[in-house]
C-alpha cells in the first residue's frame, strides 16, 4: 500500500519546515547522486515542491549544543491544501528540543505533524529529511486502511521494511492530533524487507548478499553473521529503469 502510494504519488500534500538555509537539501541530496555532472538529466521532482519548503531561525552545533534559539515567529501560516507538516531541523537528532517546540506551534494551528527525530533520529540531514517527508506525504494514505482495518480480527498485524510486524492499532492511533501518528514510511518496501527477515531465519549462509526481484521495484541486502545489515538505500520513485536513479531514500 505504502510502496504503491509513493511510487504512484497519490500521498497527501505535505510542508517542509527546516534550519535556515537547509530548504533545498531535499533537492540537492548527495554527492553519490547518479549522473553527477549531467546538466540535462530529468531527476524525480522531490515530494515538497519549493513553495511549500520553509526555513526558520535557531540552530543546534554538531555535538547538539544550541547557537541560536528557535524563532517561533517565522513559521509560516501555511493554506488549507496542506494535508501534514514535515519538520527536519539540523541536528534533531541529538537534541529534539527545537523540533519539539515547532511541532507544538504548528499543532496548536491543527496541522498535523511529522518530525524527524520521532521518525528517523539518525545523523546525515539528507536521509532524514527524505525519510520524514515521505513519511508525512504517506500518513494521509496508510491512515485511513489502517484504522478501516483495525479491529476487522482480534489482532490486526502491519508488516515494516524491516521485516518485522507491528499492531495496526498501535500504527494509526498513537495519541497525537487528531489521534493519528503513523510511522508510515516504515511501511513502504515492506515485502522486501519480509524477505531480508526471512533470509536471516534460514540462515543460508554467511555473508549472504540477498536481491529482490519485485513487479515495481527491486531492493537488495546485506546479511552478517545472521544479522541484517542497516543501510540506507535509493526507495521507490525512480525516474529512468535503464540507468540508476535516485529515489526516496529511505531507512533500510
């Protein structure tokens, strides 16, 4: 449903508030992007077009000690059309003090939110900026299917990416705004990593390089000494089949 929904792009529309001067690291992504020096390339558009990226003032140092204080006053008052806020702060990750705070704000408007140190609080601002948005873009489309199916059996399980198995209940109701906070990027290339868990089960071998072949998309795996490996992949959405592109990224 997840993998389906981002490669389609029928998630909700979605707001970016991020550090002053981070707007277009969605965008600019990394140096190990495909087609590096090609002016001409034709890359996805990313899932928050530019007008609805915002940047706002405070700022965390590299080891999580604060330089500036979050400025509250410059969040925008964002339309009607939004359907969630993505909020990626440079170094949430080590303190989630300042994302806490604009995610009070901006829910104290009705707007719900995603922030990345509840979704992905793992260094390298690319990869968490792409993982929060996808997540947030996701949230209106895994939403409503998981809280028709909750309560459909006596226990309603949703598989992750990472293999592993979670209560829809507990998916779509978390308390928060609207009683909805769901972890919905986690839901995305699920079948794929169903197969990574059942590799590390059977045990074929030791290092096992696992590839799967699916209708849209394919993923590939590392397994160590019975453990799967984390790594961080190009997702579902890539422009072009014949040459390697960069998608969504997100946690594998």
């Amino acid at each position: 449903m997840a993998t389906n929904a981002l490669l389609e792009r029928r998630g909700g529309a979605v707001a970016l508030i991020t550090t002053r001067g981070f707007a277009d690291v969605i965008e600019i992504a990394r140096q190990d992007r495909p087609s590096l020096y090609d002016s001409g390339v034709d890359r996805p558009e990313p899932l928050v077009p530019r007008d609805r990226r915002y940047e706002v003032g405070g700022r965390l140092a590299a080891d999580g000690v604060e330089l500036e204080p979050i400025d509250l006053d410059e969040l925008p008052v964002l339309d009607g059309a939004v359907g969630s806020v993505a909020v990626r702060l440079l170094h949430a990750d080590l303190d989630a003090a300042h994302e806490q705070a604009v995610a009070v704000r901006l829910r104290q408007q009705g707007h719900d939110v995603c922030c990345s140190h509840e979704v992905s609080p793992e260094i390298r601002e690319y990869e968490r900026t792409s993982t929060t948005v996808v997540n947030a873009n996701l949230r209106p489309v895994c939403g409503s299917c998981l809280r028709g199916l909750d309560g459909a059996a006596g226990e309603v399980l949703v598989l992750t990416s990472a293999g592993g198995l979670a209560p829809a209940g507990e998916a779509a109701e978390v308390p928060g705004l609207g009683g909805l906070d769901i972890d919905a990027a986690r839901t995305a290339l699920d079948g794929a990593g169903a197969g990574g868990g059942g590799d590390r089960r059977l045990g074929w071998g030791d290092p096992l390089l696992c590839l799967r072949l699916l209708r849209r998309h394919h993923r590939d795996h590392c397994v160590l000494r019975r453990q799967p490996l984390a790594l961080h992949r190009p997702g579902p959405g890539r422009r072009h089949r014949a040459v390697q592109g960069r998608g969504q990224v997100l946690p594998a």
